[in-house]
C-alpha cells in the first residue's frame, strides 16, 4: 500500500499546518491551520487582507484541491439590469475528514473556508472553545461549520475510510490539545500537534508516548517549535521563561506577596489554564479578577450547561471591565460590533447576530434558557482608571491586549500607574511580534510599571523532545511546525525535511 504526505503549511514555519494524508482512496487533512508567516509575505493587518478564499489562491498561500471547499465550482453572473444568477456545478466532496489538533488558529484557522460536509474530528474541549470563538469573533477563514465538529473521546478508536485512528489527550498551553496515532495497513503514523511535558497534564504526553513506543510508529510528525537560536527579542522572554506551570504559580504569588498597587497580568486569548491558575491566585490574596468581555464569555461559557474546565472563574469572582468604546455604544445606540456588550435597557454580548446572550438588570432574562445573568455591578464601564484606581492594591487586571489596556490607564496629566505588569506569554516568534512586544515596552515604562515576566512554553523543550524522538525510534521522522528541521539529524534514523507542496511518498 503506497501512503503519501503532502504538506501545504507547517515545514519551515511555526503553525501553518496543513498536511494532506492519502491511502488507497482516503484523503485526509492533518490540521488545516494559518499559515502566519506566508501571509505576512503578501499581506498587512489593518490595511491589507485576504477578503476572499481567491486572494490566498493568487498568492499560493492556499493550495487548490477539489473537493475541498465550500462553493467550489460555483460562480455568481450579472444580467445586463443586475440581476444575480448562480450558475455552474458545484465540486462534488474529496477529502474524507480532518484531524484537528487543537484551537489554535495556526492549526485551525483556515477551517472557514471547507465544505460543510467534511467532517471535522477533535476533542469535546476544542470543539466548546471552537463554538465559543465563533460567538466572538467575525472571520470568514475562521468560522467553522458546527455540525461538522465530530467530538471523540480520549483514547478512542475510530475509522476514516480505510484509517484506523486513536485520539489521544496531550499536554499544551492551550486545553483540549489532541495528538494521534493512524494506522494505515501495515503502516502506523504519529501526528504530535503542539505538544509538552512540563505542564499540569504531563500524564497526557506520556500517556500518547507511552502508546507509541508500545505500537511501533514507522512514520513520525513532530513539532520541534523550540529548536533553534533566538532572536534579540525573544531572547529576553525566553530568559526569563519558567520551567513548569507549578513555578509560574509560585512566581506569581511571590509577585502578589510584593505588590501593594494594581497587578496587570498579560495572557495568550485562548490560555484558559492559565486563566484559571491567576484567579486562583488572585483569590487566594483577596484581589478582584477583572475581565474584558471576550474572557467573561470564555470563562463562563466553558462551563455551561456541561463542564468541561473546572476551576474557572465564575459569576461573583470577576467583574467585566468595558472599553471606553463600548460606552459610547451604549450611550449613542448599537453602533458596536454584533458580539459586543452594551448596555441600554439591559446588558448582553450577542452571539453571532443570534440569541445565546450574556444578560444584566436586575435578572431580567430574556426568554431563552442558555442565558447566564449577571448582575448590573459587575460591569466597569468606560476608562478604567477611576473605579480600578480608587483600590489599585484590590484588582487584577487580566487581559491579552496589553497596550490597548494600558491606553485606558494613561492619565493626560503624566500620572503614572503604580503597580506591576506581568508579562506571561510566549516568546515572539516573528517579526510583527516582535515589533508588538518592542511597543508594549514602551506602553508599559510610559506608565510607570514595574514589569516582571510569569509565563512556560507551550511547546517541547528541545531535551524534550530528543527524549521523544529517541524514545519512539520511528523509521522516519518528519520535523514540523519548526525553522529548525535540520536540527533533529542528531536524533532521526532518517529524518525528511519536506518543501512546501512537497510529496513523501511511503510503500
């Protein structure tokens, strides 16, 4: 039986993965992830993006598939008055399923673009986080097709065509991370995603090791995302980088225990482990959690009606911290983004121009039974300089958009903020990054902040994985989601390092 990977994104970057697996007449997509770096090649946020799936086509960032997505084949003609006509075939489906790693948009983030009837097999935590993100966020490469999400158990087995596959839970800064193991006739592949052995579920990552050195993989993809000289600037981030997520508590109690004035702490959006270790210590030393909206809904969303993370802050732990733009809106009508809250005769946060609503006033509740109500006090509207303030030494601030907050915080009368500002997310991997942490720098000596750093890697350390590679002892190793490929010669009996659009082929 012939197998063949073709990869589309996710060799010589970091994320992008998109790694088309096929045997005999089962196509299947490794991930189907953004490829950051190959965008930035063609395009600039804010002033120049994709607004179609044909722009990432023209700049090869896209690969054309048939089969793979959604109006394909189909195309809109005018009449002479204007009339629209649909007109064409549409391709009819070639692509079998696709495994996604975890909701990370450099895995997911191109989901948007397939057709509705290839099915989509993640974990229950990815799919929640998945539907969550939909709710809060309009993107056309994003927004994936919900019926097509195919939940699957831990460790359970299940079929593609002629694939026989198990998902397996691994560790990764990002909850609900999958990797897996396909066997394909007398072949078996190990597809790592993101993965770790230093975080609270190291037992995941040994469990899936643990299962491929017992079944013998002969085809090994693996992240290497650590490997490799630094830059300047990631450099220093990752000098002050912790070992485990159990330092980073105790780096963050020793800072709160040394803190008298407002604590500001600056989190990757989806790190919802660590979202829920902060306001645990945040409790723990009597201080108000405050959230902006998206993290309010993501906090309270998880975990509602099922619980899928406990431990995460709840109504009467955290207070909701509104932009000075979101008071406007509320003063001078809707003039917000759909998802935004406002407030007028009540409070809610829309879920896709739809009815799934966070709502305030008194309890007052709209007549649908997934909402959540909260009440009227937990919302700090508009420039949070006054309230937070008033009792800087009470709050913590969490938030993923250091800059824009520390915006709010900025007096135009050259008073500075005191307090601490706790920088804990992942080193800057690419340029815009880097210029995005050189500015944030300067935003928080501008006011007058301390700043200290609380953050691990979400990614293998390169012992890690050496460890990995050795321990499994695959035929082949194919390096992925690394600028370093080269660098697992010293471990691989064979390593292959594939180009963009590459095909291995395997007997």
């Amino acid at each position: 039986m012939e197998i063949s990977l073709t990869f589309y994104g996710g060799v010589g970057e970091i994320g992008g993965n998109k790694i088309l697996l096929e045997a005999n007449d089962t196509r299947i997509f490794l991930d189907f992830g953004t490829s950051f770096a190959r965008e930035d090649e063609y395009f600039e946020f804010p002033l120049l993006r994709p607004s179609c799936i044909e722009d990432l086509f023209k700049t090869g960032i896209l690969p054309r598939i048939c089969g793979l997505y959604k109006n394909a084949g189909l195309s809109v003609n005018y009449a002479s008055d204007g009339t629209p006509a649909l007109c064409g075939e549409e391709e009819t489906c070639g692509i079998d399923g696709v495994l996604l790693s975890h909701a990370h948009v450099d895995h997911y983030g191109y989901l948007g673009m397939l057709r509705p009837d290839i099915p989509i097999y993640l974990s229950p935590i990815s799919r929640k986080i998945i539907e969550l993100k939909n709710d809060i966020r309009e993107d056309w490469q994003t927004r994936v097709n919900l019926d097509a999400l195919v939940t699957i158990e831990k460790a359970k087995d299940f079929e593609i065509g002629s694939l026989k596959i198990t998902r397996y839970d691994v560790d990764h800064s990002v909850l609900g991370a999958s990797a897996f193991i396909i066997k394909v006739g007398d072949k078996t592949i190990a597809y790592t995603g993101d993965m770790r052995f230093h975080g609270n579920a190291i037992a995941d990552s040994e469990e899936f090791l643990s299962a491929c050195k017992s079944i013998g993989i002969d085809i090994l993809l693996c992240e290497g995302t650590r490997l490799g000289p630094p830059s300047e600037d990631e450099e220093e981030v990752e000098s002050h980088a912790l070992a485990t997520e159990s330092e980073v508590e105790q780096k963050c109690r020793d800072i709160f225990s040394n803190e008298d004035g407002l604590i500001i702490y600056d989190a990757s959006p989806a790190d919802m482990n660590r979202m829920r270790l902060v306001s645990k210590v945040a409790k723990d030393f009597g201080r108000t959690l405050v959230l902006d909206s998206k993290k309010a809904y993501l906090s309270l969303y998880m975990n509602h009606p099922e619980v899928l993370c406990p431990g995460l802050p709840v109504t009467g732990e955290f207070r909701v911290a509104l932009s000075r733009l979101k008071l406007n809106a509320s003063r001078y009508g809707k003039y917000g983004l759909p998802q935004d809250l406002y407030a007028e005769s009540y409070t809610d946060y829309r879920q896709a121009h739809e009815a799934k609503l966070l709502v305030s006033q008194k309890g007052k509740q709209k007549d649908n039974p997934e909402l959540i109500c909260l009440p009227d006090d937990i919302f700090i509207w508009g420039p949070l300089r006054e309230e937070i303030l008033r009792e800087p030494g009470c709050h913590l601030l969490y938030t993923s958009s250091g800059a824009h907050t520390l915006l709010h915080f900025l007096s135009s009368d050259g008073r500075t903020v005191p307090g601490t500002y706790v920088y804990g997310k992942a080193e800057p991997f690419k340029e815009e990054m880097e210029l995005s942490f050189r500015r944030l720098l300067k935003w928080i000596e501008l006011c007058g902040l301390k700043l200290e750093y609380a953050h691990t890697s979400g990614h293998m350390y390169p012992r890690d994985i050496e460890r990995l590679v050795s321990e499994i002892n695959p035929k082949v190793t194919v390096p992925i989601h690394t600028e370093h490929p080269e660098l697992f010669n010293s471990w691989a009996r064979d390593n292959r390092i594939p180009l963009i659009g590459e095909i291995l082929k395997f007997q």
